[in-house]
C-alpha cells in the first residue's frame, strides 16, 4: 500500500507555480490576481479562505478577500460580483459556498463572468468540459486527476466507480474519467439510491468516494489492490484532540488501507490538491489560457 501525499504533491505544484509566475513578472507581464467573496462566519468557509489566501502567497499571486456579513441581500452581492467581473486586474474570483438561505446560489454562479470562474461551476465552463474544450475545470475533480498523474496510476480501460452524484465532484469526476484526454476510464455512479453497492464498489479498479459519509467506505466493499481515493472531510466528536474534534473521511481508512494499491489519507490527501487546483486554474486565467 503507498499513500498518496496531497500535502506534499501541492506543496511542489505550488513551487512550481511560483517559479512561473515570477518568470512571467520579470518578462514585464501580470501578477495573477484571484479574488474572493465570503459571506457570513461558517467556520469551515474561513478555514477555506484563509487556506487560499495562504496558497496566493506561496504562488506569487495577488489575492483580495471581499467579506459580508450573512444578512447581505442578493442584490447586494450580484452587484459585488457585476464589479469583479468587470476589474480589469482581477483574473479570476470565487464566491465561497455556502451562501446564506436567502441567497440564490445557482443565481450567483451564473451571474459570474465563466472567463473568471475559476472554481469552475458556471455551466459554460461545466458544458465546456462535458465535451471536452478547454475550461476550467471544478478544483476538486481537476485535484484527484493531478494526483493519479503525478504517481503514474494509469487509468486508461480501468473500472472506475465514484460514489456521490454532487454537481462539484460526483457528476464533473464521471465526465472527467470518462474523456479519453483524462482518465479513458470505464465509469459508474453510484449514490444513495444505487442497488447492489458494494458489488459495484468491489468491482472497482479505482474507487472515489466522496458521499460525505464518514467512514462509509469499508473493507468489504474494496477490491484488492483498487486504488482509492477519498474526498469526504467530515468534522466527527473526538475527546482525545484539543480541538474536540477530528476530520474523518468518507473511507474507514484504518480497514480499507491494507487492502490498498494507493489510497489518499484525510486530512492531507485530496484537500491540499483541491486549493492548489484553484491556483492552477487562477495562473490559466491570467495568462488568458482558455479564454481571451
């Protein structure tokens, strides 16, 4: 069993980045510039922010955080977003979800310039990548593909089953390992209505969880050798940390690892990946990669 370290793996794409962003400087060109709305105090919101805020410093870009307070009206906030779109140093911004009730999300996603979407959810770019165009790609999918490059997984005619149908992993992963330019992979969904699931997860050559179901992965539902990999971080009760808490992933990670080709850990597996997926995205966006 090898683990696949995210942590380490964003660490030196991040380096990499870097590397780039002051060539492009020196050249005389832009410092990338990403930008990011937060609404209200969700705890695991600001931790994510101030993550990419972090991440833009490691990278070389310019970052911005615009916050609100959660009685801020949808009006309010497409306003916000009409005015990113239309900063000329602004390369690419987020809207951190999830927003308050009252708010409109799909509304304020569509309201984003898709040339700025850098997190990847405005359907031009979502139908972009169905058929295979250049776009930005949802960071956690385009996280877990890095990965499985990066320690050479072939997935070329593999069994790949993903369970979670979600609009930002589930359904975009699907698309994704099924494109012969991606994972040329044979693919099945499964989901929380699915018959027979851990027949179908034990036929898995790749299996990717990410159903928000702490521990739901267990030893009897993975095939020997299957690569798997694990997106779930769910906050769980654990009296013994500081923090009272611990984040556990969708995967019994202590039954299922021996079982293991490869398996990412949580934390420090496909998190890393999924911030330094938007850095990626970010430096694509200011030297106008997919769209000019």
């Amino acid at each position: 069993m090898q683990l696949i370290d995210g942590k380490a793996t964003a660490a030196a794409i991040k380096a990499e980045i870097a590397q780039e962003v002051q060539q492009i400087v020196q050249r005389g060109g832009k410092q990338p510039h990403l930008a990011a709305i937060l609404v209200g105090h969700d705890g695991g919101s600001e931790t994510y922010v101030k993550n990419k805020v972090l991440a833009c410093e490691a990278c070389g870009f310019k970052s911005t955080l615009i916050r609100f307070e959660d009685d801020i009206t949808e009006e309010q906030l497409l306003s916000e977003v009409d005015r990113l779109n239309h900063d000329d140093d602004v390369d690419g911004f987020i809207v951190q979800l999830p927003l308050p009730a009252h708010i409109d999300e799909q509304k304020v996603i569509m309201a984003i310039d898709y040339r700025k979407d850098v997190d990847g959810f405005h359907p031009v770019n979502v139908g972009r990548m169905a058929i295979g165009l250049p776009c930005f790609i949802s960071a956690t999918p385009l996280g877990i593909l890095t990965l499985l490059r990066r320690y050479n997984i072939d997935t070329r005619g593999k069994k790949c089953v993903i369970i979670g149908r979600s609009n930002i992993v589930g359904k975009p992963m699907a698309q994704l390992m099924m494109q012969k330019q991606w994972g040329d992979a044979t693919v099945t969904v499964c989901h929380s209505r699915s018959q027979n699931l851990k027949e179908e997860c034990r036929q898995a050559d790749i299996l990717i969880a990410a159903i928000g179901r702490p521990a739901f992965v267990t030893a009897d539902m993975v095939k020997p050798g299957a690569v798997v990999i694990d997106v779930g971080t769910t906050r769980v009760a654990d009296s013994t940390r500081k923090s009272g808490h611990r984040l556990q992933g969708d995967v019994d990670f202590e039954q299922v690892a021996p079982l293991c080709s490869y398996i990412t850990p949580v934390p420090g597996g496909v998190g890393p990946m999924t911030i330094c997926s938007l850095m990626k995205n970010t430096l694509a966006a200011g030297k106008k990669e997919y769209y000019k």
